[in-house]
C-alpha cells in the first residue's frame, strides 16, 4: 500500500464517531478522532499511567511518548529546529499566558495590532493590556465579505507596534490569511507576531520556519486529536520571556510555561495521530514512532485534495441564492478552507439550525466566539451565522444532502 491513497470509505472507517446516515459539519468546533487516537489514550492509561521523569518502566515510557509528542508538534508546526512547542488545556489558555508573558516587555504608548477575525480567545487577552498602557489598533475586515487586507494592517503598523496578533483562518470567514506577508510588516518595525492557526491546521499543513512567524498556536482537538492545545515558538523569542512556572525551571525552554502536570494520556494520544498521517499516504508509522515531515506534509496535501471538492459544491449551493449572504471567498481554490457562514434574510439563525436539527445533521449557528467580526459587517452577534464546516472526511453526498435540507428549509 506504500505511496497510495485510501478510498474515502477507508477514510472514514478510521473515525468511530462518524456514521453514514448522520451527516458531522460541526468540524470547526472539533474535528472526529481517528480510532487509533483513542485507542492509544485507553492504552496509556492502562500500561504506561504514571509520573514522567523517573527511572522505573512506566515513567519511562511516558517521559518517551511526551518528548516524542513534542516532536512531533515541531514538525506539524513546520519549525522542528527553530522553535519550542509549549503545550496546555486550550488554545485560550496559552495565548493568555503569552500576552501577560509579553506585557513587562511593554510599555505605556506601546502599541498592540490585533485582527478583528481573531476568535475571542485571540483578543480579550491582547485588549487586557490597555489597563497598563498599551495602545490597542483594530486591523480591521471588509464589512461585506469580512475579509482582512494586508493594506489595511500596512497602514496602521508604526515604529511603536511592538505584537500584531492575528488569525491565520478566520473560524466564521473560512479564508487564508497570507502570514508571511503579514511577517514582512511587522518586521519593517521589529513587531512580534502571534498567529492563532486553530481553524486552519485541521486543513493545512503549516510552515512557521518559511513564513517567519514568532509565535503559532492551534487546538488539538481540532486537528483529530483530544482536548488539548500547542504553541510553536522561536527559540530566541521564548528566551526573552520570564515564564510563570516554578523556579528550577525558568531555563527548561517552553516548559518554564507549562504550568503543572500535562496531560501525558492526551499527548500520547496526539503521537499516534502520526500513524493517521502514514495511513492517508500508505506509509507506515510504528506505535511510539514520530510521523516524519515528509509524511505529515503528504498527508495534509491528501486532504487539501478531498476538501477542494466539498468546497466546490458548498458554494456552488450558497452562489445559487440570491437570498444568502455569504461570508468570504466565493470560489473553491488556495484561498480558503470549507468553512461555510451565511445569514438568510428572512429566517434567523437560530431557527435554521433549529429546523436542520430535525435531520440528522450537525452544523451551528452564532458567532462562535468571533462576534467582532460579526458586529464589524453588521451581523447581529447574538444571532449570528449559520456555519458548516467540513474537513477531508466528509463527502460531497453530505454537503449535497445537507444543502438539499438547506433548500428546504429556506423555501419553506
């Protein structure tokens, strides 16, 4: 099988949660896990459930599969020599810990970027920072399509932004934001950038060392794994920063902001995400063993490949109705991933998805914790956007089938 691709019905074979007759397109809230994930936690717990850094055979094993994991998160990051992976509960939690890291490096006038796609979890921490001084600039969106411009950032970056902290892929837009030119920006003035990557690395491989980034994060259970979340950074920039964690470990790296135990259970599930990865590309992976770069890049290009044809009858559904408003790009292609938002305007919402929730299909409406965008294209946050969101095990029968419910239910 080496070198081949699986059928989408291996595909989806490999998911114990998805099922032919309900149709899952709620995957920008969180992905399905593959059964070798799961598996892989019940194990640990069962053999390998202990402390790490001791000498016995259980602690062994399980200081082996937390520095594999970090590995492992290195090379999805695309910065395996370059940077530290520090690992946490969630995506808010470690971009929380790095803006009160960075605030002592800040002073009053200082001033902050922040996109107004970001997700919540992205903003609140950064926008803190006023109470001491910071000045806080808005890189706004286009308030039709809610797309962000590299103009628009370009003209509000000075000699006093010091972080632009910005979405990789908006959760609600669906789009690609272009990080390495966003880097250049920033580097005109010496500004850190901070990318939230949680709503694009279920779809795309991400390449921190290419693109320049400082800092990346995203949630790993968003990308088929569990409950847990990463944040890539470079070696040098940790190095700047005085981390939260005990004293003895104020030099360990990342690790000095990684407060208390992780979830060693979590972290060896995410590792044999990486015999996922062979499968999709035929190449075997062994348990413990790290999916190498070459096999985590073929694999997202396995997905990439699947997810052009959701999008592609996605939109040619949404491009259909003239009763639709649509945000993002409206073309299938390299400038976006199938993450769908639409308001009708008639029906709210909320009662869309109250009268898909009669079928079997799972897909959400809100502003799901990006209500900045919303009120920024003249969307009522409370209500929000109907949002379905695919990943490369979806079909396009399930898109067809859930706009055909669609159709019905706008119709009526």
């Amino acid at each position: 099988m080496v070198g081949t691709t699986p059928s989408i019905e291996m595909i989806r074979a490999q998911f114990p949660g998805l099922r032919d007759d309900f149709a899952f397109l709620e995957n920008a809230g969180g992905s399905q896990v593959p059964g070798v994930v799961i598996d892989e936690i019940g194990r640990f717990y069962r053999e390998d459930y202990a402390q790490k850094g001791a000498t016995y055979g259980m602690s062994v094993r399980a200081t082996e599969l937390h520095d594999q994991c970090k590995v492992f998160l290195s090379r999805i990051f695309g910065g395996e020599e370059t940077g530290y992976v520090a690992v946490g509960p969630s995506a808010t939690a470690l971009f929380n810990m790095l803006a009160g890291a960075l605030r002592p490096t800040l002073r009053p006038g200082d001033e902050v970027v922040i996109s107004v796609a970001n997700h919540e979890s992205h903003i609140g921490c950064w926008e803190r920072l006023a109470e001491f001084g910071v000045v806080i600039k808005w890189w706004g969106v286009d308030p039709e399509s809610g797309l962000s411009s590299l103009d628009d950032l370009a003209a509000i970056v000075n000699e006093k932004t010091k972080v632009i902290a910005f979405t990789q892929t908006c959760n609600l837009v669906g789009d690609i934001v272009d990080a390495k030119a966003v880097v250049k920006i920033a580097e005109q003035v010496g500004a850190v950038t901070v990318m939230d990557s949680v709503a694009a690395a279920s779809h795309q491989a991400l390449f921190v060392d290419e693109w320049g980034v400082d800092f990346c994060c995203f949630s790993c259970y968003k990308v088929y794994g569990p409950h847990m979340a990463a944040m890539w950074g470079k070696k040098e920039r940790w190095s700047e920063l005085t981390g939260p964690n005990h004293k003895q470990l104020l030099d360990k790296g990342a690790m000095k902001f990684e407060l208390g135990c992780l979830s060693y259970e979590s972290m060896a599930g995410f590792l044999a995400l990486g015999r996922y990865f062979g499968f999709l590309v035929g190449e075997e992976v062994g348990f413990g063993e790290v999916a190498s770069r070459a096999v985590i890049e073929r694999a997202y290009q396995v997905m990439d490949e699947r997810e052009t044809f959701l999008e592609e009858a996605m939109l040619g559904w949404l491009n259909s109705r003239s009763d639709l408003r649509v945000l993002g790009v409206r073309t299938a292609g390299q400038d976006r991933h199938p993450t769908f938002s639409f308001r009708h305007n008639r029906l709210s919402s909320q009662e869309i998805e109250r009268r898909a929730h009669e079928h079997p299909v799972a897909l959400k409406y809100g502003n799901m914790y990006a209500w900045r965008i919303c009120e920024a294209c003249g969307i009522p946050a409370d209500d929000g956007v109907v949002r379905v969101s695919a990943v490369h095990y979806n079909t396009v029968e399930e898109i067809q089938r859930v706009c055909g419910l669609l159709e019905t239910i706008l119709n009526g």
